[in-house]
C-alpha cells in the first residue's frame, strides 16, 4: 500500500548487526533532517570512512535511512546482540525512554560502555556536575542581580545618609581636647592644668571621675591613688579631706619616658571645676552634678563599658554619648555589611583611638606581637574615610585620642576627624592655627 510516509526508519550497522530507530509521524520533507541529527548523535565519527546514507520508501508507507559508519571495535564488553531485543522491549515500557518508546540497540551499548570504563565513570560525573550547575543557575539567575543591587543601594546612602536619616545638630564643635586637662604640660588633672588647656582655647575637657568615702565627686583617672600619690589606697577607702597630693612628676601615659610638672599638686572636685569653668565642655560619667549645674547639653557620657553607659543614660537621657568599645565593633559589622546606612544611630560622639599610635606610643598588651597584630589588624578595620564622612554626615561627631605629635594630627584630619584629645593641648593649638592660616592664605 502506497501512501505518505508514517515513519522514518534510521537504520546503521554495528558490528555486522543491522540496528534501526523507528521515528514515527515524522512529515517527508524533515525526514531528513531528522535523521541527521539523530545519526549525528548516536554514531560517534570514527575518523576512518564516511557514511553512507540514503533515504527509501518501503511498502506501508515507511520511509528509511540507512548509514554504515566505519567504526573502530568496542574497547568493553557490552550487551549481546541477543540480550538487545528483551532490553529494548523492557526499557519501552519506562515512560519518557528513548525516541520511539525504546532505545535501540546502539543506546543500550553506548550505555554498557559508559558503565564499565574509566573515562565513562567521568563522563557520567561530569553530566551530574553539568545538571547541578544547571539546577543552580536560577538562583544566580535572581542572587546575582539582588546582590548587586544591594551592593549599589549601600553605596548610595553611606556618601547621603541624610536621604534616609535626620543629621544630629551639635552643641558644640571639639576640635582641641585636653585629656585630663592636658597631662603632658602639668600635672594630670589638677585645676592648673585645666587653666592652661583654657588659655590655648581648648574645647573638651577629657576627664575621669572617682567618688570618695564621704561621697565627693573628684576628678581622678585611677581608682588606686599608688600611681598618681605613692599611697596604696583607693580613693573610696577615704573622705575627701584625706586625700594625699599628687606625686612632683608624673609620667605622661601616651608618651612614655616623658613627665609633667606643675605647683599644683591637689586633687579637685568636680563640682569645683563646674563651677570655674561653667559652659565649657566636658566628658564624664557622672549624672547628679550635672543636671544640678545645667550641663547636660556640653557634657558628654563617655565610657568604655556598656553596663555604665546604660546606668548613665538611665539617669540622664538628655545628655549625649559615645559610643562603648561593644558598640564600636557592632558599628565596624554593621559598616562591612552595608547595613550601616539603613540602621539609626543614637550615639553622637565617636571617641577612638588612633591606630597608629599602638606600638608606639600606646601599649594596649605587654606583648609586642599583640601590639603590633593589633596595631595592624585595627588599622585596617577602623581608619577608613569612607566610614568617618558617613558619621560626620549623620551629626556623629569622630574624636581621637590620645595624639601627642603633629604627625598623628596630619592623619587624624587627613581622614575626617572632627577633633583630637592630646597631652599637649599647646602643641595641637599651634598646629590648628597654622593649618587655619595656611587654609586662610590659600
């Protein structure tokens, strides 16, 4: 019976055995191309001969192609011609197997090959590794474009913040701060030497604060009086009254091997130094003075400790503050996320130290490994301008401490910083007014 073809039949010798593939419902003209293709991918190209392929019209209606490959004999062992037959039918009866529902006899030998050679197992291994990447391809589809845009958006807000949050609005600008009065050119602490951090138009008052057995507020770095006076005591163990002088020299902290003089030697009390110097800005951690004196807006709470920094705020919440060493480092994560921008910031002083001065003259370990991992390590994470422009753009004001030589003063402004707390508030002041006239001239 004559008619238009129904099937395509492709057909090939191996290894003296005629193998075939039905294609059903396949119209005459593609008939060809079809088999092309299928021929292309099943008959490996044994680089010894040609094809030879033609296209029939059998009776019924069946269309065919034949093609004998010149192929090189199979290096493994595979499926016996007898054995194709009960395969074929077998794997037919699977859904979704071979062309026509089987695999013909080339497919279940190509298949044998690959089970049982080296270069097959690899070849599978491959085709897995292909089907994962694959599978893994819509999540890079949609991560990849996500990740940027954030990456983008994080940008965009850390150089303008104030599209996104309310600036705070200073009191006040500390360019020069004295710490503890300026301990480099008199005695720590004394009011001799917050007079002479006055006279060079100081604009912070760096201070510590301990309270005596009598409940009097003094103005002391240590709690133990062995540095500062030679008595073994703490300052809590005695009433105000008892308190010992000050040593005649005292070594400056942040430069060692340097000391300080002065004709002043008494401790003083804080409500004292209120009462001199009574608008000018100061840091401490002491909350009834001042409320009582008014000073809630010039005075900052300053402290290393969170559990401090939380009973401060407690008792007086108009007062502004820093930032605690804890919340420092959640800054740092916050900034190398990128979330930084999108978080509020409560703090408005940003009071550090200055990288550069560790293993110098700072000595935060006794070991000098530590110091210099240290002194590495932080420069690294903190002195970055892009991090200090954002602060300053929010109203967080960055102060650091404790620089001592015009070197460091060149690096802390060169990065930002709205102010240093130095030991020697004379040498900051003749640096300050030699850039501002040097600005000026310019």
């Amino acid at each position: 019976m004559q008619g238009h073809p129904t099937h395509t039949l492709i057909f090939w010798k191996w290894q003296g055995v005629v193998c075939f593939i039905p294609w059903p419902h396949t119209p005459v003209g593609r008939g060809k191309a079809v088999a092309d293709l299928v021929l292309k991918d099943l008959i490996p190209q044994s680089g010894q001969g040609q094809r030879g392929a033609g296209v029939y019209e059998g009776s019924g209606g069946v269309r065919a192609r034949a093609a004998w490959p010149l192929l090189p004999p199979p290096p493994h062992p595979q499926l016996s011609p007898a054995a194709w037959p009960q395969a074929s039918s077998r794997l037919g009866r699977s859904p979704g197997r071979g062309i026509s529902q089987g695999w013909s006899q080339p497919v279940l030998a190509r298949q044998s090959e690959r089970q049982h050679s080296p270069s097959g197992t690899a070849e599978l291994a491959a085709a897995r590794a292909r089907r994962g990447s694959v599978a893994m391809s819509p999540l890079l589809y949609y991560a990849l474009p996500a990740l940027g845009s954030y990456v983008m958006l994080s940008i965009f807000f850390l150089r303008r913040p104030r599209l996104l949050h309310t600036p705070w609005v200073p009191a006040f600008y500390p360019r020069l701060g004295a710490h503890r009065g300026g301990s480099g050119e008199r005695l720590e602490n004394t009011m001799e030497a917050m007079e002479n951090s006055m006279a060079q138009r100081a604009d912070l008052l760096e201070l510590d604060c301990q309270l005596t057995r009598d409940g009097v507020v003094v103005v002391s770095h240590d709690e133990n009086l062995s540095r500062q006076s030679g008595m073994n005591r703490d300052v809590g163990s005695l009433d105000f009254e008892e308190l010992p002088l000050y040593k005649e020299e005292l070594e400056v902290y942040f430069s060692p091997g340097r000391f300080a003089h002065g004709s002043d030697r008494h401790m003083m009390r804080l409500e004292d130094l209120f009462r001199r110097f009574p608008r000018m800005p100061m840091s401490v951690e002491i909350a009834g003075l001042v409320r009582r004196f008014d000073r809630s807006e010039i005075t900052i709470w300053a402290s290393e400790k969170s559990s401090i920094m939380k009973k401060c705020k407690a008792a007086n919440p108009e007062m502004p503050f820093s930032f605690t060493t804890s919340r420092g480092f959640w800054l740092l994560l916050l900034y190398y996320l990128g979330l930084l921008p999108f978080i509020p910031i409560p703090e408005r002083f940003f009071i550090c130290f200055l990288p550069t001065i560790i293993n110098r003259t700072y000595f935060p370990f006794s070991c000098p490994g530590l110091n210099h991992l240290a002194a590495v390590v932080s420069k690294w994470f903190i002195m970055r301008k892009s991090l200090i422009q954002h602060l300053e753009r929010r109203g967080v004001q960055v102060i650091f401490w404790c620089l001592n030589e015009e070197a460091d003063f060149e690096v802390a402004f060169r990065l930002g910083a709205t102010g240093i707390i130095t030991d020697y508030p004379t040498a900051l002041r003749r640096y300050l007014d030699t850039q501002g006239a040097a600005a000026r001239a310019s």
